[in-house]
C-alpha cells in the first residue's frame, strides 16, 4: 500500500520522572486519517522504563486527549496523552487529571530557554563566558543571536502555527543563546496541552541541528538572568466586573498561598528568584503596576480600565508544568468570593 493511504500518529505523554515529568512519544501508524479525538484509540507503552511502573507489571495506557496536525510529516499528527493505569484509573504522574476544565480562563505562557551546544549555552566559548548581558535581549546579527537559532525559532514559529497552536510572538532573550516564544489559548486544559506540544515540537526540531532545549531555570550561574514562564491571566470576573475590591481581595489569596504556588511552578525556582535580574525574592510576596521585579505585573491597561483586564505572574520557571501552573492558579482564584 502507497505511503498517502498511511498516517502517521505521534502519541506524547508526560513520564514519571520528578521533579518534572520528561516528554515521551512513539509512532501509531493507522489507515485512517483521524478527525477527532474520538478517532484514536488507546494505546500502551512500558512504565519500567519511563518511572511509571515496575518490570513485573509493567503496562500502561495511552488516553489521547487532544489532536494536532504536524506538518513536519507526510500525513502526520500529533496526539497528547494522559497516563492511564490498567484498569482505566488515572496515573499517579497524571497531573493533567487533577486541572479543572475551565473554559472562561484565559492563558498567555511566555516559555523561555537555552539552546544548548555540547553542553554549553549556543554562542559560549569553550572556556569562559561571551561579552556581558545587554545586546542579546531582542538583538539581531550573528555575534548577538547567530544564523543556527535564528532558523529554528523561524521554523518553531510555522510548525506550531501549522498544528494549530497560537503562537504569538518569539524573541531573543537577555543572555546569550537564550530565547523566548509566548503561546495563548482559551481554557484551562487547552492551554497546557497546547504548551507542552509546543516544547515537544521545539525539542524535536533542534534534533535535526544537533542542538539540545535547556528548560532548567539557571542552567548558567552568576549574572545571567535564568528562565521563567511568565503566566499571564485573566478570567471572565477579571475581564468584564473587576474592581478594586475583587482585586485586593485576590492579591491577599495570592499572598496567602504563596508558598503553594511556588511549590507547584518549578524546581530551584530560588535560584532564579532572587531579587535580581527582574525577579522578586523568593520569600516574599508584591504586586506592582509595570513593576518587573514584583511577584506578579499589573499591566497599566488594567488600572486603566477600573482593575479589569488580565495580570502576569512572574514566579513559574521555564521547566515548570503548566499543569501544575493552573491547576495552582484555578484554586487560588476560586478561593476568592
């Protein structure tokens, strides 16, 4: 049978590793192209070999949960998974299970990385660090960004658009071979699982560049800004009542569970939080109208339009769960009345 009567379905998942979950996938060839998600079936994998099962009893189950076109194969798609165990109870790994699927909250992830080169950071010499912070951070020539990421972040941009994700912006990042994309998406899930095939297709597409995707938030010590994930939210109470009563009654939840929220929004976030490098400590808690260094921004066009509109937290790190992130984010949100 010719290759056009063949497709090609990657299913992804998330492994058991902690303290965050690696991506995983393998091929399904089937002779049906699919439309939906009810479309495709489950499938299993080895859980010994991914953290998520003994060798004994070593089965797991694919649950697809969201289908993506990829443009990168002939007749290919794309399929996020949940962790299922054999008798069709959710995986203990299996964070996506435990966010709630709320429709009226809208996300923005700014997801921020390193392209790694033999270990190094794209652009680091062999010995010793490049010229300081300052023309890398939206910059354009070789000696700031070079022609290799260029390329990819231009070819991340049109896969990710062709799979359907909305991708709305790229740039150069503060340190030298660092960069950033931001996607936005409509839902509580929607925007997880668009997020993590958005890093899956930027994982597999440096491949092909002998480059790695560094996520960790402080792959390089010293004066070099780390990697975060900035959150931008906004949910139907924020976007169209508001208020000044609402708001302050919301920023004392966040004050209140803050310890929470930075449990869930990355690994050795301390290393990046740490005052510096437009991050606030840590330890501590603030908002401010355009204010960088606070935990979480409050745009002008918020105070502007009466406390309406959407906030940016500035806490999660690059390698964190966006799963994490919101289900976090929903139950701080839902503690205020």
């Amino acid at each position: 049978m010719s290759k056009d009567k063949k497709f090609k379905l990657e299913y992804v998942w998330l492994d058991g590793y902690l303290p965050e979950p690696n991506l995983r996938s393998k091929t399904k060839i089937v002779d049906t192209s699919p439309k939906s998600v009810a479309d495709l079936a489950l499938w299993g994998f080895d859980g010994s070999s991914t953290q998520q099962a003994e060798g004994k009893s070593s089965d797991c189950i694919l649950k697809p949960v969201a289908l993506y076109p990829d443009s990168t194969r002939v007749n290919g798609f794309l399929v996020m998974c949940e962790v299922m165990l054999p008798n069709g109870e959710p995986h203990p790994s299996n964070v996506r299970q435990t966010v709630e699927d709320v429709a009226d909250l809208w996300i923005g992830f700014e997801q921020e990385y390193f392209f790694m080169e033999e270990g190094r950071p794209l652009g680091f010499p062999e010995d010793g660090f490049p010229a300081p912070q300052g023309p890398y951070y939206t910059g354009v020539g070789y000696k700031n960004v070079g022609d290799i990421a260029r390329q990819i972040v231009e070819e991340h941009i049109d896969i990710c658009l062709d799979a359907g994700i909305n991708l709305e912006g790229i740039n150069a990042e503060v340190a030298k071979g660092q960069w950033e994309y931001q996607i936005f998406a409509k839902g509580s899930k929607k925007v997880c699982d668009d997020m993590w095939i958005s890093r899956y297709l930027l994982f597999r597409l440096a491949e092909k560049y002998c480059l790695d995707v560094e996520l960790y938030c402080k792959p390089i010590k010293g004066d070099w800004n780390g990697s975060g994930m900035h959150t931008n939210f906004s949910t139907d109470m924020l976007r169209e009542t508001g208020g000044k009563e609402y708001f302050e009654k919301l920023m004392a939840a966040f004050n209140k569970y803050r310890d929470e929220h930075i449990a869930a929004y990355g690994p050795d976030n301390h290393l990046r939080l740490t005052g510096l490098h437009e991050t606030q400590s840590i330890d501590k808690f603030s908002y401010g109208v355009a204010d960088r260094g606070a935990s979480i921004r409050i745009p002008h066009s918020f105070m502007n339009a009466g406390y309406k509109g959407y906030m940016e937290d500035r806490r999660p790190n690059s390698q964190a769960d966006p799963y994490k992130i919101i289900s976090r984010l929903l139950k701080t949100i839902k503690s205020v009345t």
